[in-house]
C-alpha cells in the first residue's frame, strides 16, 4: 500500500509538472509587462489619465496577442477606454485582414484601439497611454482598472484585473489667475475732408553756380526719379485730388544768407519748371518756398560721421546765433580742419530740394474701406479703419492688425495710440502697449487711458497703483473699469493664496 502511495505521489507530481509546463507554453508572450500609475486627475471639466505600459524583453507569440483595456470604476458606472492591443506577426496580419474586409456599417461602429503594435522581436520600452475625458459627478469616486486580455482568440477574457488608481485626485493644483481684462477702443471723429501730403527729398547736381537741371547730370536720374515716382502714384489713384505742390529749397550753410536763398529759390525754380513741363498740374499749384540754411540737416548729418572737434562744433552751432557770427566760429576754429572737413564731406548733402504735394482724398463707405485698407490703408481716415476693425470679432488678429496699421500711419495720433495701446494689451504685448500709453497727453480721453494704464499695471502685478486708475475711470463712468475691478480683486486674493501656500510648503520643509 505505501508503495503504491508512493507512485501516485509521483505520477501526480508528473502531472503537475506537465500542466505548469502546458500552462508556460499557453502565455502569449515572453518577458515581463508591467503597469505603471502616472496621472488620474480632474481638472476644471477635465479627467486626465495616464498611465505607462512598461515591456521588458516582451515577444508575443506569432499567431496570439495581448490587450490592455484602461478602465474606470465607480459604484454608478463603469466606462472602458480605448484598449492598446501588442500582436504577435500572424495576429497582426489577421486584424489587417478583418479590417481591410469590413463593411462601412460596420467601420462606423468600430471602436477603433488606443494604439496598435505588431510585434515579432523581444522588445524593450515604454508605451504612453494619455487619454482624457469630460469630467461627469460619477467620476468622482472612481478608479481606474486595466484590464489584460491574452487569450489569442479574439473574444475579451478577462485574465487578470491591474488596480491602478483607487480614486481620481479632485484637488485642483493652484495655479496663477489669467486676467481677463475688459478694453476699451475710442471711435475717432469723422473728417469731412481728408487732407494729406506726401513729401519726396531729392540731392540735385547742378553746375557750378548754375540754377538750370541737367536731368542726365551725375545723381540727378536717380534723384528725380523718385520725385516723379511719387506723383505718378498720386496721380494712378483715383480717389485722390492733387491740391498744391510745395517746392521747398535749403542751402548749405557756406556763404551769405542772401546769396544762399536767391542760389536755393533758383533751383527750386528750375524743379518746378522740370515738374510742370511734365504734368498737367496748373501753375498755380506750385508753391516756391526758401527753408533757409540747412543747420538742423548739419546737426543731424554730424550724427552719422566720425569728425575731429565734433562736440565744440555742435556747442557753436547751439550757442552762437547765425546773424552773431556762428559761421566765422567754425570757420575760425582749429584753423578751420573741421569746417573743411564738413565743406567736403557734409555741406553738399545739404543742399536738398522737397518736393511735398498737398491733396484730399474722397470719404468711403464701408465695403471700400475694407478693400482700401489692403492696398492704400494711408487714404483711409481713423474713423473709417474703425469701422472696418469692427467688422472682426473683437480681439481678434484682423482687429488688432488694423489698430496698429492706425497707429503706423498716424503716429502723432492720441486716438490711434490709445486704440494701439487697447489692441496691445489684448495679446498681452505688455511693452508696446506702455510705449503708445506714453505719447497720450490729452485729458479728453481720460476715462479710456485710466482704463487701459489700469490693466496695464494689473497685468505687471503693480495692483495697487492699478487699483487707483481702474476706479478714477469707473468713477468717469466707464463700465469696462468695473469689471476691471473685479479681475483685480481675483488676481489680488489669488497671488496671496499662492504666497500663502508656498509659505505654508517652505514652512513645512
């Protein structure tokens, strides 16, 4: 009896090891899978899961495949993610096939995989699952599951269940407060008539004192042909009506006052007889006018050039008067090496014609506006770039290019700068919108400035400074300030809560 005991004692250890051995051929792979919990997260109207497949030597076997099914777990409800599905070569091949021959009703129910990878060779890695979801109140207590199913057949065999997570973290990490400012543009005042000018320079070559142009002479081809450019374009332009033509002289400052003016009146008297001997313009549209000795060109020419004794030549310039003497001084000083210098060098440069033309452009309606602005933006007034920057949604890239056309093409503009400043700050160009706060002066827009220094400030973290221009402009009437105000107090209570915590943190160190 005991040895018969004994033999089935064997045979049954025999058994078990032909089933261990049956049960190690039936994995569909070799090597190690593991999963790795990186993020169950709710924040704002967001779930956000991930989670990392680890492989380490992994080689699923040809014909068999392994899934993992993510799957999040509440008392209430339960809701499966897309699985990621590792097949052996063969398997692969099947799914391919099984797709290739699906019907379109069918591809339409398809719940297409997270990622699917064929595998044939050990391989090492890490896939990334990253997935989100709407976040819905059952969420709350859920947590998440994966699900690994390796039968190889086809159907979802549950073979084991992977506890990730036990509960979605629903603390909100604090983060600084976004403001939303409230801007404010100013409509620009309709104009009646448009009046503009346009001015080209040109350095003329003449002979030696000779008044007459020699349109072939040295520079001057180049020098009159940026003249006529410009009156050519005026003239394309049917919307525009020339008014007058000023031809504006100035000498350089060697020799007499009186000889200088009647030398640079000549001059501009043989451009215009040039101009009016090619364009149809009335004679009476041209205007001759003597600028005078050119000092304010010398002053600014003598930036650009490497000169001995330049400061005490710019000290007579500001500080001697011309009818006290000024040129005898330079001519005097230093026995004369710098008015030399500049008599070769800087006074010809001087000598400089203009030629600024005057005209009025007709008023558009708002479907030309918008097609002006694209090719000849200068013809329209403010009022009309208003009106076409209305025409976008507020804030967005088409609204915010027309007011920095504006600004472009009127500068010296309170209003432009003001609507700039508004249109900087709606992309939080927080430098560009101090630069065009600068250049308004005016108390008429007031409400409007307090309003956008108000944001500005905010939006650098000065609260309390900010404060006092957001209720000087709520105070004016101006509604956008109020709302202002509250962004204020959002971001002032949510920068002390963050001190707080991080306090709170270092504290705890």
């Amino acid at each position: 009896m005991k040895r018969n005991m004994q033999s089935i004692i064997l045979v049954l250890a025999a058994l078990c090891l032909n089933l261990n051995g049956v049960l190690a051929q039936e994995r569909s792979y070799e090597g190690n899978i593991t999963i790795e919990p990186v993020r169950l997260e709710q924040l704002g109207e967001t779930i956000y899961i991930d989670i990392d497949i680890v492989m380490d030597n992994v080689k699923v076997k040809s014909s068999h495949g392994i899934d993992f099914i993510p799957q999040l777990v509440s008392p209430a409800a339960t809701y499966d993610l897309p699985r990621v599905s590792i097949k052996g070569k063969n398997e692969y091949l099947v799914y391919e096939r099984r797709l290739a021959l699906m019907s379109v009703k069918a591809k339409k129910s398809y719940k297409a995989p997270y990622l699917i990878e064929k595998n044939q060779k050990k391989k090492s890695g890490v896939i990334r699952y990253r997935y989100t979801l709407p976040y819905e109140a059952w969420m709350a207590n859920a947590r998440l599951n994966v699900q690994r199913d390796e039968c190889g057949c086809g159907e979802s065999t549950l073979m084991n269940v992977e506890y990730t997570f036990d509960k979605v973290t629903l603390e909100r990490i604090l983060v600084p407060y976004i403001v939303t400012p409230a801007l404010t543009y100013v409509e620009p005042m309709v104009e009646e008539i448009k009046s503009r000018d346009v001015q080209a320079e040109c350095f003329l070559d003449f002979e030696v004192n000779k008044v007459n142009i020699r349109p072939e002479y040295m520079n001057n081809p180049q020098e009159l042909a940026k003249i006529r450019a410009m009156i050519d374009d005026l003239k394309s332009d049917a919307s525009v009506k020339v008014k007058r033509l000023d031809i504006i002289g100035y000498a350089s400052p060697e020799g007499t006052l009186e000889a200088n003016k009647r030398l640079s009146e000549g001059r501009a008297m043989a451009l215009r007889n040039y101009l009016a001997a090619r364009y149809d313009f009335p004679r009476d549209q041209y205007y001759i006018i003597f600028g005078g000795e050119n000092w304010d060109g010398l002053v600014k020419a003598l930036d650009t050039f490497e000169m001995d004794y330049k400061e005490e030549v710019l000290d007579i310039i500001t500080d001697i008067p011309i009818e006290k003497g000024r040129e005898t001084k330079l001519m005097q000083l230093h026995a004369g090496v710098p008015y030399r210098f500049m008599l070769e060098h800087i006074f010809p440069g001087l000598r400089v014609a203009i030629c600024r033309v005057g005209y009025d452009v007709r008023n558009f309606d708002l479907e030309e506006a918008k097609e002006v602005i694209k090719k000849r933006p200068q013809n329209l007034s403010l009022n009309e770039m208003f009106m076409v920057a209305n025409t976008y949604p507020k804030g967005s890239q088409e609204f915010i290019d027309i007011f920095e056309t504006a600004v472009r093409i009127y500068p010296e503009s309170e209003i432009a700068n003001m609507n700039a400043a508004a249109a900087a700050l709606s992309r939080n160009d927080l430098v560009s919108a101090e630069r065009y706060l600068e250049r308004v002066k005016s108390e008429d827009y007031s409400p409007e400035y307090n309003n956008a220094m108000g944001v500005l400030l905010l939006m650098k973290g000065d609260y309390e400074l900010s404060g006092k221009y957001l209720k000087a402009a709520e105070q004016s009437g101006l509604d956008a300030a109020k709302g202002n105000l509250e962004e204020l107090a959002k971001k002032k209570a949510n920068a002390a809560e963050i001190k707080r915590r991080n306090k709170n943190e270092f504290n705890g160190c």
